[in-house]
C-alpha cells in the first residue's frame, strides 16, 4: 500500500513528507493505522548528527495507533486493537527480557538503522529506495508495518492521543527518577532539564515521595509548568540550584541528580556530581553524539563518598509491563499526561512543531494523524 511519511534524507535537512510503498506484514508482524506520534527531542539527535543512523529514515518514535492486519504467527495483538509502540521492542525470551531488563531487549540492535531484526526494511521509495523506521517504528507516517516485539496492547476507552506519550517520554522520566534513581520517600532530587522527559522525571520524584525536587532548566516556562507537576523549588541556572540545594539539606547534598538535557554535556554531569552527598547517584538519561566524552568526574571523590554515576535507557522500564501501569495510573488519575501536551501538529506540520520543540515553546508536541 502507499501511505504519506515524514523522511530524513541526510543529517541537517528538514523532514520531507513524501509518499512512500509500504510492505504487508510478514510473520511476527503488524500493520497499524498510525493515530498520534509524539515529537521527542530523540528525533533532533537524527537531525543534528548526535545519534549515528542510516538514512533515508522515518523519524517517529512514540506512536500509538490501531492494528488494520496482523502476519502470520502474530500472538500479542489482533486487528482492532489499540496499541502503545515501545521505542525499544521486547522479544520476551533473550537474556535481557528473561531478566526483567525488556529495555535492553537484543531485538533492539537495529533501531537506529531502522531495520526489522533479521536487517529489512519494509518501506520503499522510488527515489530513495529502501526507507528505515526509526527504532523499527517510523512513527511519523500514516501507517507503518511493525514488529510485535514493539507493541504493547492497552485499554480501548484510553484517548490514544495522549496514551501515545508512554511509547517514549512519560517512562524514560519517570524512571529515571523512580527506577534507576531509586527515588524514596523524604528525599532531595535535583533534575537538569525540564522538558518532555524531564518533566516526568519530575512527577515520577514526586509520586514516589522525594521530599524536594528541584528542577533547572533555564525556559521560565517550563520552571513555571514544573511546579505544576510536582517540582517544589526551580531554578534558570545549576548554580542556584546547587546553592538552594545545600540549603534544603543542611549541607547534606541531593540524594539523586537525574540529568534529562535535550543533549548532554560534560558541564551537566559535572554540576549533578556535584550537588550530590555522600552514597548518592547521578542517572544520565540524555544523551550526545557518541564520539563526545562526557563523564568526567573525580575517581577520588567517586570513591571516599561512594558516589554514583549510571545510565538509563527507557527509564530501566519494562515495556510490557510498565506501560500498562502508567496508562492505569492515568486512568485513576494519579499521573499527568493531557498536561503535557502543549500543541498538537498535522503530519505537513512537523517541521514547525520540532523548530518550537528548539524554541523552548512545548513540553510535548504530538502529531495528530486524524487532522
């Protein structure tokens, strides 16, 4: 079938809407009628050369549709079924998945070359010839051809448009402060960045009972939309929040410093290590290109104060499971996603909607298929 796409041609250029031949779903794949997508600064790493990836590309990696035909052998879905697209797929069985650590699924090895797992593609263009999904998704198109390691089955009555936000965002922030921060009950988080992943960061802190969050981002806008979610305390600058910090606790230090930039730096890390006390831990979420060195700490300090330094992918969530949970969480009305939503974009519009995105002028912007 031939469906409209958002493509990336080459790093540094704009998304290009072009029309593009889609293949049927072969065994363990799916078909899905795409509802919503949203605009993660992920896809900007794409743009500006900091995620290495094969190009052409469909960007789109937060999406949530409807199942229109399944391929043989497909179990976990069934057309009509309404589904959230994990960013990273989950194949239930490798050592990962079988450990609870689905977000390190081995199935993941090709999202950034945007193939299926056994390396093909089922996007096609005249011109351009074989066409990548980004993350196996390729969320910005009207309809994409899945594997059913990426999808996850949930509610029908759930407004796709805003459940759409647990594909990516909502998971990896508030995981980051819950999961892999480890947030309890009483304790101090500083979260660098309060954007679309740091804004859940900052409700995940909150729901799981930190005592203070405080956030930094230097948007006032979103300090003023971080209260709103939790934050008790924001600042434009680490400085001032380092200073706040020490105050809040007696000298003592942060008990966790999650860092959610758009895009990493070693001066993030650096002022997060530092605001940190004694057994405490910095979990780095953002990410750069990956040929920058980014942690650059002292071995001395690490050790005499038993700091830590980890990463996360995904929040250290459990697609499967963890998506479910937080669309539940936002059924009884305990977790905030219409909030996050500033403004909603056609597919033509997508452009538009990532210059705000650089602009500091949304949270989460979503591309809404049915306009």
């Amino acid at each position: 079938m031939k469906t409209r796409a958002a493509v990336l041609t080459g790093y540094h250029q704009p998304f290009q809407i072009r029309e593009i031949e889609l293949d049927e779903p072969r065994a363990g794949e799916v078909l899905m009628r795409m509802s919503a997508a949203g605009l993660c600064h992920s896809d900007l790493h794409m743009v500006d050369g900091d995620n290495i990836v094969r190009f052409p590309i469909i960007g789109g990696h937060e999406a949530a549709g409807v199942v229109e035909r399944v391929g043989p052998g497909v179990t976990r879905v069934q057309p009509g079924d309404h589904v959230v697209c994990s960013f990273t797929p989950s194949c239930g069985t490798c050592r990962y998945c079988s450990t609870g650590k689905q977000n390190l699924c081995n199935a993941g090895a090709t999202i950034l070359e945007g193939s299926m797992p056994d390396g093909t593609f089922r996007a096609h263009d005249d011109e351009l010839g074989d066409i990548g999904a980004l993350c196996m998704l390729g969320a910005f198109a009207e309809h994409a051809t899945v594997h059913e390691f990426s999808c996850v089955k949930v509610d029908d009555w759930l407004p796709l448009d805003k459940a759409v936000l647990v594909g990516c965002g909502v998971p990896t922030g508030w995981g980051s402060a819950v999961n892999a921060g480890g947030v309890r009950a009483g304790d101090t988080v500083v979260i660098y960045g309060l954007g679309g992943v740091g804004m859940n960061a900052v409700q995940g802190a909150a729901h799981a009972g930190a005592k203070y969050v405080v956030g930094v981002d230097p948007v006032a806008f979103k300090r003023d939309t971080a209260l709103e979610f939790g934050a008790t305390h924001v600042f434009a600058t680490a400085a001032e929040a380092a200073q706040a910090t020490h105050q809040l606790t007696w000298g003592e230090g942060a008990d966790q410093a999650i860092c959610v930039v758009g895009v990493m730096t070693e001066q993030v890390i650096s002022d997060a290590f530092a605001v940190i006390g004694k057994g405490s831990t910095v979990v780095v979420t953002g990410v750069a290109n990956p040929n920058d060195l980014t942690v650059h700490v002292s071995g001395s300090e690490m050790v005499f104060h038993q700091k830590t330094i980890k990463g996360t992918l995904f929040g250290s969530s459990n697609p499967q499971y963890d998506i479910v949970r937080m669309l539940r969480l936002y059924d009884a009305g305990q977790l905030k996603l219409d909030e996050l939503i500033t403004q909603r974009y056609s597919l033509d519009e997508i452009n538009e909607g990532y210059q705000d995105l650089r602009d500091g002028k949304i949270i989460r912007g979503v591309i809404d298929h049915t306009k």
